[in-house]
C-alpha cells in the first residue's frame, strides 16, 4: 500500500531504532529522525520521503556536515513495477558512493510495517569483478573502430560498431574476390575500376552475374568446348581464407559462419557469396565501405 505523507515512515523507524537501544526525536533543526546512544558520540540522523528523488539525496549530502551517521528512508512500493524507485540494486551502490546509508520501509494491510536496511552510512561499495573486464571490452571497442560514425545520444538506431565495419570489409572483398574471379573467367564487364564506389562495384558485380549465365547459355548452343568446360568448372563463391587475407579481418571466417547480418550465403562447403542484403548494406555503408577499402 501506498502512503499519503512521509510522517507515516517516522513511527515504524523510531522504533526499529529504538529496538537498537537509540533514544529518537523528531524534527531536531530541521532533521526529520535524530537518535542519541550512549556508545556513540556520533547522532544518528534520518531523513525521511514518500520516494527516492534527487531532493532526498541532496538532503542527505547536506546532513553528512552535521554526523557521518545519515540513512536516508523511503517507501517500498511492490506494486510500482519499473518504477525509478524501484532499482534499490543501484540506489544502494548510489548511497554507499556517497557515504550515506539507505532504508525501505514496506507498509501492509494486516501486518506491522517491515523496515530493511540496504546500505550502512560509510559503507564502502563492493568492489565490480566484471569492472576491468568491461573497461577492457570499451578501449577494444574504441581502438578498432576506423572513425566516428555515431552521433552521441542516438537511440533506436543501426549503430556502426567495430563488428559491422568489420562485416563490411569481408562483404567488401567478397564483392570484389567475385569480380576478379569473373574477369579471370573472360567474361569481362564484373571488376570495377580501382576508384569506384562500393554501389558501383554492387552493379558491377551483378553484370558479371548475368554475363555469367549468358555464357553458360552459348556454351549449350555450340560455343567452344575448352570455354565451355573451364566456366563449368569454375567454383562459385570464395573461400574464407581468401576473404581473410583480401579484407585483413583475422576472424573472417567467424562472420560468415555466424552471418549475423543476413549478409552472406554458403553457396558450398567452405564457399560464401553475398546476399541482396550483403550488397544493399554496401550501398548503405558507402561511406565507411570507401574507407575499408582504403586500409585493404
């Protein structure tokens, strides 16, 4: 249930406290709950809210002046699902960074208030195992991406990560592999000039496609035999270790297999083509396909 004021939390932590031998009162110098012990020669204050918001805090920075001892306490609300005040993981460590302890407080229909601490004034935060590791994944992140192709704040949108500009420079040499593979096959017209756009090379590459068939056509209708058997012959796609030394990616391989982006076809064992996605994002990328291509 829901509290109206935040003077519904004094009564329930004036005596959680009280069990733990403090002689409490209210409303001392503008402090909602102060506490007196006789072992401590530090006072225990408690500043009180219906929820966790940023004037609570501030409030409780301001108190740490007066004792090292401040909680700040609020309502616990199972019914608010998502809610800001319901990420108690991340308000304690919050808390803890400042130096400044946390209590919820649960109120029930047919039973006495729960009162629970979260965090100990001064408590120091416990240490991330995962934090060197994740730090290590963001300068990996950092260093292999050739340039800023993200604007900061972005939200729902195809971010350029290392992985995606490493796809591209594999579609990229696959796209050309196949162009050379057509040109050493004399059909001609499938190989772009050296300077030519990635969407120009997609054109291309398709022309080499079509010329491709075409020739498979003459050679049913009579062409000669010695072309007709070397285009047959001809393996389709290209290989991994092929596009792994064309593109500079070690781990190629890896992003055909995994084909992540839809943008590659295993045409056969250990052979890949692209894909009318795998072409379409090379017309999309343009930008940052021109610049892998300058660094293969």
């Amino acid at each position: 249930m829901a509290i109206k004021q935040e003077t519904e939390l004094y009564a329930p932590l004036k005596g959680f406290f009280e069990r733990q031998g403090y002689e409490i009162k209210g409303e001392v110098r503008t402090c909602d709950l102060v506490g007196i012990r006789e072992d401590e020669a530090q006072p225990l204050i408690v500043e009180m809210k219906k929820s966790f918001n940023l004037a609570l805090l501030l409030q409780g920075i301001e108190r740490l002046r007066l004792s090292p001892n401040v909680y700040l306490a609020v309502e616990r609300v199972r019914e608010k699902k998502g809610a800001v005040n319901q990420r108690w993981g991340e308000l304690s460590g919050l808390c803890r960074r400042l130096g400044l302890g946390l209590i919820t407080v649960v109120f029930y229909k047919t039973k006495a208030p729960l009162v629970e601490v979260l965090a100990e004034p001064g408590e120091a935060p416990p240490q991330a195992r995962s934090a060197v590791r994740r730090r290590e994944r963001l300068l990996y992140e950092f260093r292999e991406r050739s340039g800023d192709y993200n604007t900061g704040g972005s939200t729902r949108v195809k971010l350029v990560t290392a992985y995606r500009e490493k796809a591209l420079r594999v579609a990229l040499a696959l796209q050309a592999l196949e162009a050379e593979a057509a040109d050493a096959a004399g059909l001609g017209g499938g190989r772009a000039s050296p300077g030519c756009a990635p969407g120009t090379a997609v054109a291309a590459a398709g022309t080499a496609a079509t010329d491709t068939a075409a020739a498979a056509g003459n050679a049913a209708a009579g062409a000669g035999p010695a072309a007709a058997l070397s285009r047959a012959e001809a393996p389709r796609g290209v290989t991994p270790a092929a596009l792994r030394k064309r593109s500079g990616v070690p781990g190629a391989a890896a992003f055909l297999q995994k084909n992540y982006y839809s943008w590659f076809f295993r045409v056969g064992r250990g052979r890949y083509t692209l894909t009318a996605a795998g072409r379409a994002a090379l017309i999309e990328y343009a930008t940052i396909a021109e610049i892998s291509a300058a660094k293969l």
